[in-house]
C-alpha cells in the first residue's frame, strides 16, 4: 500500500476523477437547463377539477409538493375530511399533497397561480373543449370557446378548433397587410417628408432667392402628407374591423368573456392534441420564441432583439479588442527589453484580469459615456444639446467596455502563443534576410494565429455572458428599435440594445409574473449557452484548420 502511495497512482486517480465529477456537473446543468428551457414550449394537458362545493378550477399542474401535516394551521386542518384526518394521525410521519396549478387569465383573477390541496378537490379531467389562447396582453387564456361576435352580433357558433384556426389565418392576413402598409407606404413617407422639411429649413436658413424649388418642395411635401394620410386611413380601417371581432369564451367559472381577435396571437386545444400535434406545435413555439419581441414586461414573448444585441456585441468587441490585444502581445514578446518596466506591466495586465466586471462598468460610464461621449456631442451634435446622442450609454460604448474587460486575457494568451514558436523560425527568416517587421508579420504572426483565436475564444466566452457592467453602459429592458436598420448610417452605435444576459435577469428576478416566467428563463438561458458555445465552435473550427496548415512545418501540434 505504502509503495502504491509512492508511485502516484492514487493521485491520477484522485485528479481523473475530478475532472469526470467536473464534466459530469456541467453536463447535468446543461441537460437540466435544457430539460426545463425546451418544455416552456410543449403544449402541456389543461386539468379540470370539482370540489364538494361544485365548484370548477382549470389549469395546468404546474408543480406537485408534499407537505408535512405539522405545517399545516388549526384552521386548515378543520377542513380536512374527518376520515383523512383520522388517516393522518395514524401515520409517523404524515403530509398531503399541494399543487400549484397554472390557471391563466391574470387579468381576471389577480394571478396566474393558485395553490391548492388535492384533497379539496376531486380527480383531474381532461376536458376536451378546453382552449389555450396566447394573448398580446394579460397572459394566456383557458376557457371554452361560445361563439364568434362581429360588431356586437353573433355570427356562428364554434364546433371544431379549425373554425378558430381560420379566422386567426384571416386575422393574422390583416396583421401582416398593416405592417405592409407601414413598412411601404408610411415609413417611406415619413422619411421623405423628413429629408424635404431638412432642406426647407437650410434653404430658408441660407436665405435662397430660388422660389420654384421651394415651390416643388412644398408640393411635394404636400403630395407625401396626403398619401401617408391615405395609408394611415386605411391601416385604420383594417384595424377596426379587426378589433371589431371578437370571441366570446367562458372561464372556469362559467362566465362569459369577449376577447378580441386583435389581440390573440395563437390559439389550440391541448387536451385534442396528439403527439405529432405537440411536436409540431413544440417546433412552431420555439421558432417564435426566436424571431418575436418581448412582451408583458418581458415575461412573455420571444427574444429575437435580445438575440440580435448579443450577437452584434459581442462582435463589436472582437472587431475592438482583437487589434489592440495582438499589438500589445506583439510589443511585449517581441520589442520590450526584459527589465523591470516590462515586468511590472505583465503583472499589470495580469491583475487587471481579476479586476471585478462592475468595475469596468463605473470606469466605461464615467470616461467612455460621460467623458467621450460628452466631448463628441460637443463637437458634433452640439444642436441637439441638451439633448445627448453619444453622451449617454448605447452599442458603442458597451462594446469598448467589453474590450477593455477582456483585454488582459487576450494580450496574455497572445504573449504565451507567441513564446511556443521556435527562436529558430525567426532566425530561419532573419537568414534569408527579412528584417524583423517582416520576420514578425509575415512569419511569427500567421504562425501564432492560432493563438489569436484561443484569446478570441476566450473573450467571447467571458464578454457574451456579462451582465453587471452592461447595465451602466447601454443594455435596457426594452429598445424601441434595433441598432441595424434602413436609415443611414444604417448601424446606429449610439444606441440602447438588449442583451440575454440582462433579459434573464430581469424575466426572472423584475417582472411581476415571477412563476409564469420561471420557464421563460431557462429557455432563454439555454439559448444564452447556445449562443456562446456556437460562438466558441466557430472560432475553435477556424483555429483547428489553421494549425493544420501548418503541420508540414515539422513542428509539434501542441507548440500552435
């Protein structure tokens, strides 16, 4: 045993079974946030349930707890069935069962969730009439479907769930016809007339004399006022009739609500549903979830605008951190003398590596956005002061903070490449007579490419999930609009954007639907990982044929 001690093996079996334990961990949170994420889609059974009273309740079984009977009040306990009771006191150890049941339609009952004992109530059924509506407001709805109502008057009655798919097909139709309208006809229009009244006002500024193109402008002016007049009519009609729909429903208690069509985005029966349904419907959920905008105070809806300012962050902080990282690492392998100089500043970086997030955070809102940003709205937009454009947080100075977060870890990873290429390389170009600048970028640095890829890998990993410094300098709740769109300059860096990581935290710790979006985060969570990791295998995929490349070069795989 002594002997066994001494050869180490214990210690390899000690260290392999700490990495196993380590992959296994991590493996089982990304199942279980998957696991959890991925059924905030499925179409789950809607229960219905009588009490002694004859009452109803309908909903979803949302989560199932035992309870211990010492926990439970006086007064509780005197509803309990007697021969419960007596059950009960028999046991050692006794509890019942609480559910906490989905029952929707928070704008009727104050709340999405009730918690009840099962023994109040009888067996579930599963009701196959029941409908789950997803509103644009108040939640989801679970009722019965009436009938349909135009303008007040009751047009048919509701026998099968494609009468409700038809006319959410037709509702949808006008949907998408209102945005065609905005989009080709409004918006353009509200640009022109922009452009016409900037000129107007330069022309009548510079005090011009040419009276025939103030003229053309003012009726052209006049000409897109009546056309975007006429399309906003016309938008209005459709909306009305629209609205002027409705669906008449009973709820659990039997009474009899109008919701109009307006506002319900989807609509099925889950009770009716097969499993090929529920897939189907499960596939059509998750793609909505990816391409919608938030809604309910981001407790409800998609994340494509979250999805979007990630993306485009973190790329801005590549296209910033990257250059700056490499030259720096250039500098400091190989220009700096080793003296006490170069060492203090590699211990610098070093440390600035550990320095907390929120740190970067103050440091990017009082230099970056007051400062800068201040300085540039001085200079370039002083006539929409006070009023700030760059002085106030947006895309780009998020993005710059982000660069200096990561910084230290890329200009350390680029040092330690560059330290595993052979001396004889450089000496092999400085033979052939290339100076140094050309040995370094011609030589050196497509060889430590690589290396450059890691440090990117690395800054994503660590960038694409902060959140605390983000706050300060530009993540919002919602942005109005995203920082890409038509309008030159076409990619708005002055803006506020939205982030997963933010979402996350604001879904699951500031919405007042805290339960109903419980699942909400993991999905977005899950998309989060999603997102970083996809991120990673693409620059590990660029890295991974890069150092094939250079395997004829003799050298050992591990030196790149």
């Amino acid at each position: 045993m002594i002997n066994w001690f001494k050869s180490g093996k214990p210690w390899i079996w000690l260290t392999s079974m700490a990495v196993t334990i380590s992959i296994l961990s991590m493996l089982a949170v990304l199942l279980f946030i998957g696991w959890k994420g991925m059924s905030h889609f499925w179409p789950h059974n809607v229960y219905q349930w009588q009490n002694s009273a004859g009452q109803s309740l309908i909903g979803q079984v949302y989560q199932r707890e035992q309870v211990p009977w010492s926990q439970i009040s006086a007064a509780q306990r005197q509803q309990v069935p007697k021969q419960l009771r007596t059950e009960l006191a028999e046991q050692s150890l006794p509890t019942i069962e609480r559910l906490m049941i989905k029952v929707a339609n928070r704008d009727l009952y104050g709340g999405a969730f009730v918690s009840e004992f099962s023994y109040a109530w009888s067996q579930p059924v599963l009701n196959p009439d029941i409908v789950v509506m997803d509103r644009t407001r108040g939640g989801q709805f679970f009722g019965q479907v009436v009938a349909v109502e135009e303008k007040g008057e009751k047009t048919q009655q509701i026998q099968s769930p494609q009468q409700i798919k038809t006319l959410l097909a037709s509702t949808r139709i006008a949907r998408n016809k209102i945005e065609h309208i905005i989009e080709q006809q409004v918006e353009p229009a509200a640009e022109a007339l922009l452009k016409n009244k900037q000129i107007l006002q330069r022309l009548q500024k510079d005090g011009s004399a040419d009276i025939e193109r103030i003229d053309r402008l003012v009726a052209k002016t006049n000409t897109l006022n009546n056309q975007r007049d006429a399309a906003e009519q016309q938008i209005e009609q459709i909306r009305e009739q629209v609205e002027q729909r409705m669906l008449v429903v009973k709820d659990m208690n039997n009474d009899l609500h109008r919701i109009s069509f307006s506002t319900i985005l989807d609509a099925w029966y889950p009770n009716q549903m097969t499993l090929f349904d529920k897939l189907g419907h499960w596939v059509k959920q998750g793609a909505m979830f990816l391409i919608d905008e938030p809604r309910e105070s981001n407790s409800e809806g998609g994340v494509f605008p979250a999805i979007f300012g990630t993306i485009l962050l973190v790329l801005l902080m590549s296209v910033a951190v990257m250059p700056l990282g490499v030259l720096a690492g250039l500098y400091l392998h190989e220009y700096a003398h080793n003296n006490w100089l170069t060492r203090l500043i590699r211990i610098t970086v070093q440390n600035l590596a550990g320095v907390p997030s929120i740190v970067y955070g103050v440091f990017g809102l009082g230099f970056f956005v007051y400062t800068l940003g201040g300085s540039i709205d001085d200079l370039f937009y002083a006539d929409n002061l006070p009023a700030p454009t760059f002085g106030t947080p947006g895309l780009l100075w998020a993005s710059l903070t982000l660069a200096m977060l990561t910084l230290p870890v890329v200009v350390v990873t680029i040092e330690d490449g560059l330290s595993r290429i052979p001396k004889s390389v450089r000496d092999g170009a400085f033979a052939l007579g290339a100076t140094k600048s050309e040995t370094i970028f011609r030589v050196v640095l497509p060889m430590a490419l690589p290396a450059v890829l890691t440090a990117l890998i690395l800054a994503v990993a660590r960038a694409a999930g902060e959140v605390a410094p983000l706050m300060l300098v530009g993540v919002v709740k919602l942005a109005p609009s995203l920082p890409i769109d038509g309008q030159f300059p076409y990619i708005h860096l002055e803006r506020k954007f939205m982030h997963l990581g933010f979402h996350i935290y604001d879904a699951g710790f500031q919405t007042t639907n805290l339960e109903g979006a419980k699942s909400l985060v993991y999905a977005t969570s899950m998309l989060l990982v999603t997102v970083i990791i996809g991120l990673n295998l693409i620059a590990i995929r660029i890295r991974n044929s890069l150092r094939n490349s250079y395997k004829n070069l003799g050298f050992d795989e591990h030196v790149f």
